[in-house]
C-alpha cells in the first residue's frame, strides 16, 4: 500500500497490507488480552491512558507533520487537532471513574439492586482519515478505560498516524495485546466485519456506514455510526456585525478545507442582508491562501483524496448548469497536488447537487430566502440530520428555529464545533449512537442488573 502525499504526489512510504489471516490472528491475540484487561483497576487503565496523553504532548511536533504529509491539513490544525483530541481524553480520564462505578440502587423490600458496568469485549473501530485523532479518540479512549481492548483500523489516508497511534499505546503500558492496528484499506475493512467483534464504531461516509451496519447486523452487537452530514446555516435579517457573521460563516466552512461532517455546507440568507452577508463572506474566502500545508501562512491545503476534485467540479458543473451563479472560484486548475481553490456560488436551488448532497470539500453555495419559515422548510430539506446553525443577534428566535430542526446538535453564532461535555450523535443519515458526553464513556461498556437478597 502506497502511502501519497497530496501536496506533492509522491509516495512518502510502501507499506505491507494486513491480510485476512493476519487480522484473524490479531483479533485472537485480543480475545485472549481483553480478558485479562478487563481485570486490571479501572484507575489503572485511567493511568495507563493518561500516560498516552503526555506521550503525545511530547512529541507533538512530529505527529502533527506526519498528519500534514499523508492527508494535507495545514501544520496549525494538526497541531490544533492533536491539542483538541488532548482536550477531549482530559475529559474521559476525569469522568470515566463516575460513570463507570457500580450503581447501589438501595432495598427494594428484601433485595438489595444494583447495577454494574461491564466492558463489551474486544470491538472494532474502523475510523476516518479527517481527524484521526479527534474521532479516534472519541471510541478508543473510553473504549480503553472501559476494559475492552481494541482493533483500530485507521483510515488508509491516514495509516502513518495510526502506526503512531499504535506505538505510543504499547509505549504507554497498554498491553500489545489490547490495542492493535489492522492496516489496509476497504479489504481489511470487509474482514473485520466478518470477525465475531463484540461492538462496531465506524466513522465515514453513509455508503459505507449502511453496508457495514447491513454486514454485521445479524451478530445483534453494538454498532454505532458516526457518518456525513449536510449542514446548513441560516443567517437572519437580525445581525448587528455582517462581518463578524461572514467571518464566523467563512471559517465554519473551509476550516480543514470543508472536510469536516460539521462543516457548514449550505448556507442560507435572509434577503435583508443577503447582498451585505455575500460580498463579506466573499472578501474574506478570498482572503485565504491555498498552498503548501507546511507553511505557516496557509490556510487551504491539498485535498486528502484525489477523487474528491472529480466529484467538487462534478458539483459545480451541475449547479452552472442548472443556473447557478459563480462568484468566486476557478474550474481550471492544473497545478500538482489535489488543490481546489475556495469556491462561492449563488442564485443555487435544490434541485442542485450542491445544496442536497454532501460535499465535503471547499465549496459552498448561498440561497436567499425571504422570512424564517422559508430557511426552516429548506433547512429540512435533507436525509442527513448532524448539526444546524442560525447565526442571529436574537438568542431566542435562534433556539426556536433550532428545535424545529431534526438534528443532533444545534448552534447559535457558532458551528462546526464539538465539545467532550456534549453527546456528539447524528440523525437518519447522519448516523446512529452517540459519542462523547457520558454516554460516550457509557457506550463501550453493558449493564448487569443484580438483585441481592440475604437468607
């Protein structure tokens, strides 16, 4: 399996594919260490986590210019991303020991209840090349504490990462045979859904989530999605500051070159400030330099995938067609590297890809709409169901908008945005489960219910 960088196409580095024996053999060496694992003091396992947080830290220089090489984020929001996932494993290490405690539920009569939690067994993890870190932690980590071990599959855009991953564990004092990689692409992906796992938590596309979930159904094992998304914003007539909205609109979009299931993918205006909104929201795309992800003043890498630029001018082409309007943006693009210039459209509808369908690169398109209910009506107009903004100087005609809206998170002047406090679940399309919050510690592990009673 070649490794490419996609700034520069080169191959950084060949590496050997797990086959299916080899993966068999892996999740065996699991079996036998999770049982083991499992026995060991929760605040142990806690300890042996946190000492992975500092391994990390240390050598966070490294780990974020391997991510930058091998799927072409900027330096900054490597770093950005591997400091966030930091964040988020402080919060696991602080809550886990509460939510994981035997529950006394006091007499009921003459039996004592209680409730204990149970870590699931070995799971897999099949996770995403656009934050592995960030998603990958959301299941390993309390997956880890929770007593189960674990087969991490990284994505094969980001397996150098993974590698790492899998290093600075075991360098950590997790057993080897608790936590190990299954390396390959939608092969080793397929196998693993033939393994008897005792959980599955993917992150990617809905294509593929639905196929995995269809694979493994009839083992009736946990199986949790975390899949795209086709966010919108509304922005209403009620703004004091455009330009501090465009701003926030602007980076909620091309953040991670719009490759984020949180991203802000269709954006709505009222027609009060939609001229205004369009002009701000334009300068400051344009404002934004594409280039190489390793200088410090770059703002737009490379796409991680090649044929995400096929699919982008698909998506333009067809909202061209259909009567959209180009404001910022060029088709024609021939340099090395999987560059896409920021791309604006309007005067777009949704019977264009570009507003229903998702698109996970730099390209947006704004809709006017005339009042609220005409943005709600368009707002639901989707098979996906992660997040929504509204951006408005009015606080509570944003939240009453918000809970019209199907999804699992909504936002107020902010958006592509994941705190560890907060469940992190999607709707429909958008996914199934949650991570995060403590029912992400909760979702790696079982209750068993005890009814105690005394001769």
């Amino acid at each position: 399996m070649k490794i490419i960088n996609p700034t520069t196409e080169a191959t950084i580095k060949e590496i050997k594919e797990d086959n299916d024996q080899k993966i068999t053999e892996k999740f065996m060496e699991l079996k036998r260490g999770q049982k083991v694992w499992k026995s060991i003091p929760l605040k142990n396992r806690i300890q042996c986590l946190s000492n992975f947080g500092k391994l990390v830290e240390e050598n966070i220089d490294e780990l974020a210019q391997i991510l930058t090489e091998e799927m072409g984020k900027p330096l900054s929001q490597s770093v950005n991303e591997i400091k966030g996932a930091d964040a988020r494993l402080k919060f696991f290490l602080k809550n886990s020991e509460k939510w994981l405690a035997d529950e006394d539920l006091g007499a009921n009569g003459n039996t004592l209840e209680k409730i204990k939690y149970e870590p699931l067994g070995v799971i897999g993890n099949i996770s995403a090349w656009n934050y592995p870190y960030l998603v990958g932690y959301n299941v390993f980590v309390p997956a880890l504490i929770g007593g189960n071990a674990v087969l991490y599959k990284p994505s094969e855009f980001a397996t150098l990462t993974g590698l790492k991953i899998e290093e600075l564990m075991i360098k950590a004092g997790i057993p080897e045979d608790v936590f190990k990689t299954a390396i390959g692409g939608k092969k080793a992906g397929e196998h693993m859904t033939k393994l008897p796992l005792d959980g599955y938590f993917f992150t990617g596309s809905y294509q593929t989530g639905i196929h995995i979930a269809t694979a493994v159904a009839h083992k009736l094992v946990p199986c949790q999605m975390e899949l795209g998304g086709k966010d919108p914003l509304y922005v209403t007539d009620k703004i004091k500051d455009i330009k501090k909205a465009a701003s926030f609109a602007v980076e909620g979009k091309f953040y991670n070159n719009g490759q984020s299931c949180c991203a802000i993918e269709r954006i709505y205006v009222h027609e009060n400030v939609f001229d205004e909104f369009v002009k701000e929201f334009v300068s400051l795309t344009e404002s934004m330099k594409v280039g190489d992800p390793m200088r410090d003043d770059t703002d737009l890498g490379p796409l991680a995938r090649r044929q995400q630029l096929d699919y982008l001018l698909f998506q333009v082409n067809d909202a061209l067609d259909k009567g959209a309007k180009m404001i910022l943006g060029d088709e024609s693009i021939e340099t090395q590297g999987y560059f896409f210039e920021p791309t604006v459209l309007t005067d777009v509808s949704h019977d264009m890809s570009l507003m229903v369908d998702e698109t996970f690169g730099p390209l947006i398109g704004i809709q006017k709409v005339s009042n609220d209910d005409e943005a709600i009506g368009w707002m639901q107009d989707t098979d996906y169901g992660l997040t929504a903004a509204v951006f408005s100087d009015d606080g509570k005609r944003a939240e009453t908008i918000l809970e019209k809206l199907d999804v699992g998170t909504g936002y107020w002047n902010c958006s592509d945005r994941v705190s560890p406090n907060l469940p992190w679940s999607g709707r429909r399309k958008s996914g199934l489960g949650s991570t995060l919050s403590y029912q992400g510690i909760r979702a790696f592990v079982q209750p068993k219910a005890y009814h105690l009673r005394e001769w």
